[in-house]
C-alpha cells in the first residue's frame, strides 16, 4: 500500500502543505470529499508534531481495519509508534480501566450502542479522576462523522492540540460528531481538491450521492492524473449467480495484478458474512496466497495485496482497483445505503467492478447506467 501515502514534499499541493504547517497549538477540523488527502494530512501533521518534540500524540479512529491502515502510512519514519494508533473502543477501554479499575468489554469483544452508552457515561466518570486533564501532547482523529460529538468530547478534552477530520456523506451509523467542530470551536480547513478517484468513477459517486447546495460535484473537481494511472473504468455485471460472480472478478483481478503491479486490490461487501464466503472460493486457486480477510486476521501490511472485506471496514482506505461482490445485497440493506455505496465506490482509484444476480438498489443500477438515447420506439418495446 505504499502508493496510498505521501513520501515526499513534491505529492502535497499548496493548500495540503500550509495545512500541515499550521501552529502546533492549534485545533482544527480538517473537511473535504473522498481522497482530497484527509487522512494522509491527519498523519502528517501528527507526525510533524511528534517530531518537534511533542512525542505524545495519540491518533484515534473507529474501525480495526481503518486503524491498521493507518498504522502502515507512520511505519519505518520513527516518529510515531504503531501503538499510537487506536481505535475510540480500543482507547475508552484501557482509559476505564486505568482511572476506575473496570473492564468495559473484554478484549475483542464487539463496541456495540449499548456499550458504546455505557462507555460514554464511564468516560465522564474516568474523565473527572484525572492527575491532569491534558494527558497528551495532541489528538488526531480520523473518520469523525461515526463518532458522536459526546464521545469526542471526552476524548478531546485531554489536549489543547487537536485536529478531527471527516466527511458527512461518508457517515454510516448516523452520528454527529462533526458537530464538534462547534461544540468545542474548532478552526474549519476545507480541502476542495481531490486526487483519487478517476472522473468516471467520480461520475458513478455523484449520482449515487449528489453533492449539497452550494457544493462542488466530485467530477467536477476530480484531479486524477491519467497519464501516471491510465484511464478510469466503472462497470455493473449482471451475472447469473454467486460463482459467475466469482469466476468473473476472479479473470478482472488476474489481469490487474499485472497491470498495477503491487498496488492493492480491495473486495468489499455489505454483509459481515460475505468475506469468508469470497475467501473460500479462492482457496486452492493460484491467487490464494494473495489474499487476506480483513476481520479474520488479514492486514495492510505484507506482501499480500488483495483485500477483503466489508464496506464499513474500509473506510478510510483505498485501492487502485475496487470490486463490489454481490451488490444485490444492497437492495437489502435499506439503512444508509447511499452513503453505504458511495463510501464503497470512492475508496477506487483506477478501476471499479461492481457484480449482481438479481436487482440491486435503483441507485446502484442508476449510478453505473451509460447513457442512452430513447425514443417511443424503444420504449414499447421493453418488456419484463
């Protein structure tokens, strides 16, 4: 996943690079649309803290596979430890049972609403048992928009060097943890430019989620550079079942492996069980020592380069090739199923295939639709 990190001063534009050298002491919340650098900037500016001195710093984001993403874009620069990186449950957790001797969950245990109620109320408690309210140099969290602004809150408040980033139409759990920004009066930097997502992925997103009043439409401010990543590809395939799903991602993925060498490939599905139904149907192919499940064990880091999993576990991550296996089950899945699937299809870069047997969303099937001329002619005679 190298290529998903800035390596060098030459990968920021103007606007990235003042963002990172903003005071130290300041508190910020860090907007823009999907691959405008939101998370790459957050690490940034975290790690060029740590390395005036202020080693302390404490990054925080919701989901395991997000926090292990994370954790490969500050390895091998000695600034930041690994450990450094949490997840919110991950952090209450041991910060409960440091200051009140209680175990919220067990480890591994799942961060569900009544625990996260429960965590909540502990925080405040744990919060008010403190040496000292400022328990480290700074606080970085990523993906705001699935916290809500009351857990911020008591995590915030143990710094006076805070930065918080997100985007509202990525929100999956319908929580208003941007409205921290306000709540805590928190310095607003707006990034307009994005540079992941081909235009015609782009196109796919903004009629899955059209952009607010007022706002840009994501093709409309796409900069992706087509000479360095070739051109962009977004296609829906219709196929008759779950193995022809497969056996076609499977010959899409053989080809890109070649293509894009060691970048990686990303398969996502919307339910929980989907991933080890995908990984099963690799084993005893070719490709299977490629092949990691991000829940089971899988991670960014290694040598191998095709990750599955569910849409919320990649958030915050990309790919330069993106498949959404059994996009049927969108049509299931009524809950924030726009942001659901426009959260899916902008962690693309260069390629996206999306696979369904039987109807997905209108959407979905709207969103990938080319344009066609029609006239009464072809109108009567569609049929069922």
């Amino acid at each position: 996943m190298d290529t998903s990190w800035w390596r060098k001063e030459d990968d920021l534009d103007d606007d990235q690079k003042a963002f990172i050298l903003l005071p130290a002491v300041g508190r910020l919340m860090l907007e823009g649309p999907p691959g405008s650098g939101k998370t790459n900037l957050l690490l940034l500016r975290a790690q060029f803290i740590a390395g005036e001195g202020e080693k302390n710093v404490l990054i925080v984001t919701y989901t395991k596979s997000l926090a292990d993403f994370m954790r490969s874009g500050v390895a091998g620069k000695g600034l930041i430890e690994g450990d450094q990186v949490r997840t919110f449950h991950s952090w209450a957790n041991e910060h409960i049972r440091m200051y009140l001797g209680v175990q919220l969950v067990a480890d591994g245990a799942d961060f569900n609403e009544e625990t996260r109620a429960q965590a909540l109320k502990l925080l405040r408690e744990a919060n008010t048992k403190l040496p000292s309210t400022k328990l480290f140099s700074g606080i970085f969290v990523d993906e705001a928009q699935d916290f809500s602004a009351d857990e911020l809150e008591c995590l915030l408040i143990l710094s006076d060097k805070i930065c918080v980033c997100g985007d509202i139409r990525q929100g999956l759990y319908r929580k208003d943890g941007l409205a921290i920004a306000d709540r805590m009066g928190l310095d607003r930097c707006t990034l307009k430019k994005h540079y992941r997502t081909g235009q015609r992925i782009a196109e796919v997103a903004d009629r899955i989620l059209a952009p607010a009043t007022g706002e840009q439409a994501l093709a409309a401010t796409a900069n992706y550079d087509e000479t360095i990543f070739g051109k962009p590809s977004a296609r829906l395939h219709v196929l008759p079942d779950r193995d022809a799903q497969f056996k076609k991602m499977y010959e899409l993925i053989t080809v890109q492996l070649d293509a894009f060498k060691d970048d990686a490939i990303g398969i996502l599905c919307v339910r929980k069980t989907t991933p080890m139904e995908v990984y099963e149907q690799f084993v005893g192919t070719p490709l299977e020592d490629k092949v990691c499940v991000h829940g089971a064990g899988g991670t960014f880091g290694g040598e191998r380069n095709i990750h599955i999993m569910t849409v919320n576990a990649a958030k915050g991550a990309e790919f330069r090739a993106v498949h959404l296996y059994g996009s049927e089950d969108f049509k299931k899945f009524p809950m924030n199923r726009r942001e659901l699937a426009y959260t899916a299809v902008t962690r693309a870069k260069t390629a996206l295939n999306a696979y369904r047997t039987g109807p997905t969303s209108s959407v979905i099937e709207s969103a990938f639709a080319e344009p066609t001329h029609m006239n009464l002619k072809k109108l009567f005679s569609v049929t069922p």
